[in-house]
C-alpha cells in the first residue's frame, strides 16, 4: 500500500542525461517516428529520470570468492556509491561497438555482493550451465542496449539488466501458470499500476521497451522504499508487503535489517532469488573463468518507436521496411494479433523506419498498402478449418496472424484477422466494435501448460541434482534440492 503513495512525478537530471550520452555514446532521448503522407520528423520523446538516493554498500558485503571483486560494489559502509556514472572521455561513436557492450555494461555492475555460502552453490549451478547462460543472453541482444541506457539515464546499476535472465530468459512470450507474461514477468495487477495496458490485441507486458520502463520504475520505488538494491529485489519478486512483513518480523526478533538477516522471514522462492541474480551477475562478470561465451551486442542499429497513423499489419510493414519478419514480431511481441490500429505504435530499428517512411512517401497513392488484413466474426462453435474455407485461406496462416495454439480447432466466439480478398479495401478498424477472440479449451492449454512445467523440473531435478534452471514461472525449479512449486 505504501508505494501506491509514492511519488511518480520524476525529475529528469544532469547527471543521468549527461552519463548516458558519454557512458553509451547516444543521445539518451529516443527519435520517434509519425508514419503520414509525408516523411517523418525525428522530435525527442524523454523519458523520466527517477532522482535515486545516494547508495551504500553494507559493511556485511564481500566479493564472491573465488572471483575477482566488482569494482564497483566493494565500497565500504556509509561510502557513496562510486560507479562510473562519468567516464573520462567522451565517446567518438554514435554507438558502442559489439565488442565494447559487455565492457561498458560491467563497468556500471553495483549491486553489492553477497557472503560467499549465500551465493556459492549458484555459482556452481550456472557455472557448469555457460549454456543456458549464452541462450539467454543472445535472446536479451536486441533489447540490452535499450534496457542499458535506460540504467544509465536512471542513475541505476547496470547489472539490473541482466534480470530478466532470471525472470524469463529474455523470452518475451513468457507466460507463467500465475499469468505473469514478459521478459519482466509482470502480473496483471503490478502491470496496471505501472501502465501497463491489455486488451485483446496487445499486452504492453510483453512489450520489452514498455515493459522495461515499467519495470525501472518498480524497482526504483522499491529502492526508495528500502533504500537496499537486495531488499529491492527481493520485493520484485515476492511483492514490497512481503518485505515489509519479514522487516518487522527481523526487527522484532531483534534481527538485523539486511536481506541475510531477514531471509529466514521471507519465503523459500524469494531466499533463492537474490543470491541467484547475484550469481548470474558474477557468472557474466567473470564469463572466460567460467566457459561463457557472451554474444556480440550491437547498439549501432539505434531502435526507435513508430507512431502509426493508420491500420497496418506487421507483415506488410515489414516488407515495405525490408525487414525480416521474425525479427519484427521479436520487437513488437506485444501485439498479440498481427496488427497494429491507428495511433498505436511499433518498434524498429532506425533503418527500417526511415526506409518504410520514405517508400509511403513515394508511394501514398495505396500502392504500398500496410494494411492487408481485415476482421471478421466467427460464428459460435465454428471450426477454425471451416472458418478457414469461409475466407479463402488456410487454418496455418489464420494461426499464425492471430496468435492460436496448434492444440485448439474450434472458435468459441469472437474476430479473428483474416487476408483481403483480391480488389478488396483495407477499412478502419474500430476495435470497440469487434468481440474479441476466445477459442475453445485455451484455459486447459494454460493448464496443462502449468502441469508440463512442474513435470519437467520433476525430471531434470532427478537426473541432474544440482542444475538450477531459470525460474521464471512459478511452477519451475526454484532452489537447489528443493521440490518444483505447485
């Protein structure tokens, strides 16, 4: 209850609008894209800086043996967080080069370390993994550049990036048996609180650049809140009242005030969650001594938001873009359908967005049109194949523009998105208008998917004992020799 009084009127500040240009040699504001009959122009879309409290690092921390100590987090108690907010020269790039991303991202590491039992047989765990590791960092590379320079523009530690490693493995189409969704793994309710809309065209949960702003600003309440980033942390995961509880518990007891000290108070799941952030931290840190192999992460392709000004469909933006498109779907995994109403935006990188904008200039006339689909109501009950013969079209591709499972056939009621008919007009969409889309059996698919999870890590606890999986659903491995939660 305490943090829906907090204040959401952030400031933006000098430091963080001047670090974020020289740390990351970009300008922190990001050019945004109005697609109209003319070409667009680039105008500064800022986002807001929270003004975080000056840090400390406790004098409990040490640095995880046998790794070499984070420069940045093995300041002494009641010692101002030094971190490189500042480098000493600026960059000459427009971006840092793939090479330099992951020198740059350790280089602002400042989450203090925890004692080494805590965090020891993690290090073990995901360092026998560098495999799982290296598959979720190369699913992180096209959005760590952005959730990066938001870090800097935040005044926050860069390794904070690396959670939703924990959280989903970077797979922005996460959904757990609990419902939470995206590379953030945000309920329904936290993703309200932080304006974070669904409907039945688009979940901005799983929208990795609004899901990270949102995300920033959680944890920087929490921090405010706790004024410790393990605290923090701890409140992400299992909700700020939980950490409240245990604090009282800790303090009435006569415990002290720290993560270790009220771990006991704080639920099994939340106890393991920390020290495993902290370890992947390490892990990455330090990723020759363990086996990792890190990919290229290349900012140079700038992306950037893209207003639409009319109805489109990501298909044909991405052909009138030139632009691959798995790779377009992977930025706008928000959109749930294959379309996109007008007024809402998309993510591209600033290439494509330029060479979309300048070809509806040229060719305004319709004949590029971005919009080739059109809704239609299903009747109750009706097969998807027989929707399917209605409309000239196959049950593959109505799955695929619409987001439906394999295992479900039959629509209970609802639109789905369908191809325009030869000589047929695209129409404005009004979505108010159409029912949304509800297929039978979706909430036994969820279920077994709920089921499916817990089985599995059954089966990889029993052959391998010591693995840890990344837990971003409630129903997967959680601690070491533990049971899988239900």
């Amino acid at each position: 209850m305490l943090l829906r009084d907090l204040s959401r009127a952030l400031s933006r500040t000098l430091l963080g609008f001047f670090a974020a240009s020289l740390l990351w040699g970009c300008a922190p504001s990001r050019p945004e894209y109005v697609l109209g009959a003319r070409l667009p122009t680039i105008h500064d879309d800022p986002n807001e800086v929270p003004a975080l409290p000056t840090r400390t690092v406790p004098s409990q921390a040490v640095a995880p043996a046998p790794l070499p100590p984070l420069a940045e987090a093995t300041a002494t108690a009641n010692t101002a967080d030094a971190r490189a907010l500042a480098p000493s020269a600026p960059s000459s790039v427009a971006a840092v080069a793939p090479a330099e991303f992951w020198t740059r991202l350790r280089s602002g590491f400042a989450v203090p370390p925890l004692p080494v039992e805590t965090v020891a047989e993690f290090h073990r765990a995901y360092g026998t993994r560098p495999d799982f590791l290296a598959r979720a960092t190369q699913r992180g590379a096209p959005y760590l550049p952005h959730i990066a320079q938001q870090l800097v523009q935040r005044n926050m530690p860069a390794d904070l990036a690396l959670l939703p490693v924990i959280e989903s493995a970077f797979e922005p189409r996460a959904l757990s048996p609990a419902a939470a969704a995206g590379v953030w793994q945000f309920i329904p309710e936290t993703g309200r609180r932080y304006g974070l809309q669904r409907n039945w065209l688009r979940d901005d949960r799983r929208d990795v650049f609004a899901a990270t702003n949102a995300a920033l600003d959680y944890l920087g309440d929490l921090y405010r809140m706790f004024g410790n980033w393990h605290l923090a942390l701890a409140g992400y995961n299992c909700g700020e009242g939980c950490v409240a509880r245990a604090l009282s518990q800790a303090r009435a007891a006569g415990a002290g005030q720290d993560f270790t000290s009220i771990s006991r108070w704080l639920p099994a799941e939340t106890r393991a969650y920390v020290p495993r952030f902290i370890a992947v931290r390490d892990v990455v840190y330090n990723a020759p001594a363990f086996g990792l192999t890190l990919p290229a992460v290349d900012s140079s392709p700038r992306v950037v938001r893209i207003s639409i000004d009319r109805d489109a469909d990501l298909a044909s933006i991405a052909r009138a873009s030139g632009m691959p498109l798995p790779e377009l779907l992977n930025l706008n995994a928000g959109a749930l359908r294959q379309v996109v109403t007008q007024g809402q935006s998309i993510w591209m990188p600033e290439h494509r967005a330029a060479r979309l904008a300048s070809g509806l200039q040229v060719k305004d006339d319709g004949s590029l049109a971005i919009m080739q689909l059109k809704p239609s109501q299903a009747r109750a009950n009706e097969r998807l194949a027989a929707f399917a013969a209605r409309h000239n079209t196959t049950a593959e591709q109505l799955r695929d523009i619409n987001g439906i499972a394999p295992s479900l056939h039959v629509i209970q009621s609802g639109t789905l998105f369908v191809p325009l008919q030869s000589g047929e007009q695209a129409v404005p969409i009004q979505v108010s208008a159409w029912p949304a889309l509800r297929m039978q059996g979706e909430e036994a698919v969820a279920a077994r998917s709920s089921s499916h999870a817990a089985d599995r890590d059954r089966a990889l606890l029993a052959a391998h004992p010591h693995w840890v999986e990344s837990g971003w659903t409630p129903g997967r491995l959680r601690t070491l020799g533990g049971k899988p939660k239900r």
